[in-house]
C-alpha cells in the first residue's frame, strides 16, 4: 500500500514503444530503490511483478513490459539494474550491490558454522532460498569457498 503510484507510465502517453519502456524504467527506478535497499539489495523479477502491480492498482502491466522495462534500466544510469544470472534467475539489483561484500559475508558466515546451505543463508539473511542459492553460487564461481577449503588443511 505505500508503493501507490498516483499516476502511472500507461502506454497510451507515448507515440512510441522505446519512449514508453524508458518512462518506465524511470518509474521503476523511483519506486523500487528503497524496497530493494531493504530486502539486501536484491529482489526477483517474479516479486517486482507481484509488487509493481500491486502498486498500479488498475493500471496493471504485462511480464513482457516490466521485461523490457528492466532491460532499459542500465542504459538510463538508473539506481536499479537488471540482473541475470547463470540459472537464468532475474533480479532487479541496486547498482550500488556488490558481488564482493555479498562473498566476503557469505564466507564469514562458514568459517563460523563450517557448512552453510541455501536454506540456512536464506533465514540469516532475510532473502528467499532461490536468492540464497544464486549467492552462494557466486560465492563458489568466485573461488572464495576453495580459498577457505585450503586454508582449513
């Protein structure tokens, strides 16, 4: 309910299709930073879906324009960037997000448990199991696990 946008991008106010994505865009931008601040910086584009739509009340929009809205974001230097990883998994991400802070807690999070799954990472830190699982991937493609491993024989 705190989302509600007054008066949102319709694609009726714009002549063409690119004008209308990148209006978007912005609009995405204005609305998400905060929330994905709050949820670690991240949030899948299933959930920005549910809560984007949520937000327009009537106005809804199809997967395929929140889609090529997002593909937008980069390209307007936006607070917020589309991410796609290795799975295919979709995120919406803060440009400020860092891959690097995300792997130096993850492994801090090991040293002191010594294992740590998706399920674990995901009520430590608040997220779902399917952001938790694409974290610790990174973590491993990384080479950040394998440093550990060979520190601990």
């Amino acid at each position: 309910m705190s989302l509600g946008i007054d008066d949102p991008v319709t694609r009726d106010a714009y002549k063409n299709s690119n004008e209308y994505f990148k209006q978007l865009a912005k609009q995405l931008a204005d609305i998400l930073e905060e929330p994905i601040k709050e949820v670690g910086g991240m949030m899948t584009l299933t959930d920005v879906y549910c809560r984007v739509n949520r937000a327009r009340g009537l106005e809804l929009l199809s997967p395929e324009d929140l889609l090529n809205a997002s593909r937008q974001l980069a390209s307007l230097d936006l607070p917020i960037v589309l991410r796609v990883f290795d799975s295919g998994v979709m995120v919406l991400q803060a440009r400020s997000h860092d891959d690097n802070t995300i792997v130096d807690i993850i492994a801090d999070l090991i040293k002191k448990k010594g294992s740590l799954t998706a399920e674990e990472l995901a009520q430590s830190e608040g997220i779902s199991v399917l952001l938790a699982r694409e974290r610790l991937l990174v973590t491993e493609k990384k080479e950040k696990l394998a440093e550990m491993i060979q520190l601990k024989l």
